[in-house]
C-alpha cells in the first residue's frame, strides 16, 4: 500500500482529502523536488550564459560594421570626385604642351562647375559672404577687425570661403569685419 493511502487510513480521512508528506529522499539527501529545482536552475543558468555570449556577440559584430561603415563612408564622395581629379590631371598636361591661356581657363571653368555640381549632390554648398552682409558667428570666423565705410559688425571681406554639408558647418568662412568708419581722431594719428 502506498503512503497515501496509509496517511488516509491513519487520520480517517477520504483519500481526496490527504495532502502528500513530502516527496521521497534520493540517496545524495535531496529530495526529488530539490533536485529537480537545481536542474531547472542549471538550465537557467547555461541559458543565461549563452544569452550573454549571443549578445556579446552582436555587440562586436555591430562594432565592426560600424567602424566598416566609417572606413569607407567617403567611398560614394570620392568615387564621384575621381573624374574631377582626372579633369585636372589632363588640364596640368594640357598645360605644359600649349600656351593658350583661353583654352586652359576655359577648361578650368569646367572642371569647377564640375566640382561644385558634385559637392551639390552629396549635400555641400559654399558660405561665401559678402561685403556689407551682417557677421554670423554660426558661419564665420572673423580673422581681422578693420575700419571701414561698411556699418560696424558686418563683412570686410571673405578670406576663404567656408562649406556646409547640409545643415552642419564643415569649416567656417574666414572673413574680415568692419570695425566701423574711421573717426576724425583715428585718422589724425
């Protein structure tokens, strides 16, 4: 007779009614629920283990395609410049063999329309600045501040000429602001 039954004859209870007492010991001194829990519990672990690894994984090959992408992120730009440096591989040789000035602006006016239209593409356009035009600090770096008839903070003139990729400032225009006209004083010195 199993001990269910013996526990329901002890008490005089129905057999429904008798809870179990407990499971049986193994021969380590665990029970068989203990041992089944440290089993799960192992599983649990090795699966762990390996999430850690998956995602150790990814993280390094999410790495690599980044700093893949990085790399050659100026492919596309320089695939599409690459005609321009031969324009002005053949416009030097040009150069060399004849003495028609005409000819060899000409060709160079080319090759910049060229350049430009590319750099339009991929989302550059040229900050030039005008004389009179107000200062921006967002656009410009002021390398000298000089007397002049334009009204004080606006430019002088462009010294280089800077670049926007979209809406972010590759390099600022260098440029010369106005520090206002001259002062009867200034000018007696």
């Amino acid at each position: 007779m199993n001990h269910y039954t013996e526990d329901a004859e002890n008490t005089n209870l129905p057999f429904d009614e008798v809870e179990p007492t407990g499971s049986s010991e193994t021969e380590h001194g665990t029970t068989d629920a203990e041992s089944t829990l440290e089993q799960e519990l192992e599983e649990w672990k090795d699966l762990a283990l390996r999430r850690a690894a998956d995602i150790e994984n990814i993280r390094r090959r999410h790495n690599a395609e980044r700093e893949q992408m990085a790399r050659f992120a100026s492919e596309s730009l320089l695939t599409k410049l690459l005609p321009i440096f031969d324009d002005l591989h053949h416009a030097v040789e040009a150069a060399r063999k004849t003495e028609d000035a005409a000819a060899l602006k000409e060709g160079l006016e080319l090759i910049y329309a060229k350049t430009v239209k590319i750099l339009a593409e991929v989302g550059v356009t040229a900050i030039d600045g005008e004389s009179g035009e107000p200062f921006h600090v967002d656009l410009h770096e002021a390398l000298m501040h000089t007397p002049s008839d334009v009204p004080e903070g606006h430019l002088v003139q462009t010294i280089q000429r800077g670049y926007m990729l979209h809406d972010r400032v590759l390099r600022h225009a260098k440029v010369v602001t106005s520090a206002g006209p001259l002062s009867p004083t200034d000018s007696k010195e």
